[in-house]
C-alpha cells in the first residue's frame, strides 16, 4: 500500500515532466526564427526598455519556450535562434540539470544578451556556460532599466505557464548551429 501511495503520484509528475520537456522542444518547429521574432515583441511590449539591449548587443539567442520538470533532479530544455546585429545566424539550444529540493513543471521564454563581439564568439565556439549562481531578470514594465550586464552578458525570462518549487542548483549549457551548415 505505501509502494502504491507513493508511485501514483510519482508517475504522474514524471509523465508531466516528459510532456513539458517534449512540447518546449517541439515548440516553434516550423518556423523558428518567425517564433523567435515573435518572443521579442512579447518582451518589447511588456518592458519597452528591453530595446536598449536589443539595439545594443552584439548578439542575443532567443529561446520562445523552455520546458522545465522535476522530481528532486530536474532538466530544462529549449530550442532558440541566435541572432548577431538584429540579424538570425543559427540555431541554439539551452539544456539544463538542476539537483535540490524540486518538484513541478514550468516554461518560459529566456533572452541572452551578449554585449560584446567576445562574448558572442564564445556561444558560438561553445565556451559559453551560465553558471548555478548566474542572475536572470524576470522579465516586467521597467525591469530592464536597473538591469546590468554581467560579464559581457545579459539575461531575461518570462514565465509562460505550470508551477514549479524549486530550492535547487544547476547552470545551462547551450550548443550553437549556424544556417548555413550542411546536415
């Protein structure tokens, strides 16, 4: 009895988990950098000053959805665009491995700003990591005027949907694909 009181619920987290991770990764599929362009005016128009950083940087990957699950040990995953001077360049992907007090499921929408040709390079080359104790910006009217960038980068998220508890830690990891590169 105390197996089966604990499994049911289990089961059903994990089987949401899977579903969440799924559809952030399915998400946008077909169009991807339409759906990108589309995550920024959602972040444009619910905090203007966020054209600031847009006008700015050297670069940003725009991630429109990250599906994030888990039981104890958690994942994150979301496929984005990488875009250099306003302009798309290639594919990016954001994966993440949280360990903690966890349980739940969530998206959101993530931006990385690079502010510098360096720090942009770096995603590209894959030598971009953020780590556990990295700072994102929740994304909301005015949130990006006391925004800074911390070394040579800028993030902001905003929740989509679930309901997550989390008192973990993990950082993300992102691989880059340019366009124009042969399958």
């Amino acid at each position: 009895m105390t197996v089966t009181f604990l499994y049911r619920p289990l089961a059903s987290t994990m089987a949401s988990l899977a579903l969440v991770l799924a559809l952030a990764s399915r998400a946008g599929a077909d169009d991807p950098v339409k759906e990108a362009r589309e995550t920024i005016e959602v972040f444009k128009k619910a905090d203007p000053g966020i054209s600031k950083f847009l006008a700015s940087a050297a670069g940003y990957a725009v991630f429109p959805t990250v599906g994030k699950g888990a039981i104890g040990v958690g994942g994150a995953h979301g496929s984005g665009v990488l875009f250099e001077k306003g302009n798309p360049i290639g594919k990016a992907s954001l994966t993440q491995v949280t360990v903690g007090l966890q349980l739940g499921g969530q998206s959101y929408s993530e931006i990385i700003f690079f502010q510098t040709a360096a720090a942009l390079t770096d995603f590209k080359k894959g030598r971009f990591a953020l780590a556990a104790q990295a700072s994102a910006v929740a994304l909301a009217a005015g949130a990006s005027a006391d925004a800074k960038y911390q070394n040579g980068v800028a993030v902001f998220t905003a929740a989509k949907g679930g309901l997550m508890y989390e008192a973990s830690v993990g950082g993300q990891k992102f691989k880059y694909e340019p366009f124009d590169k042969k399958q």
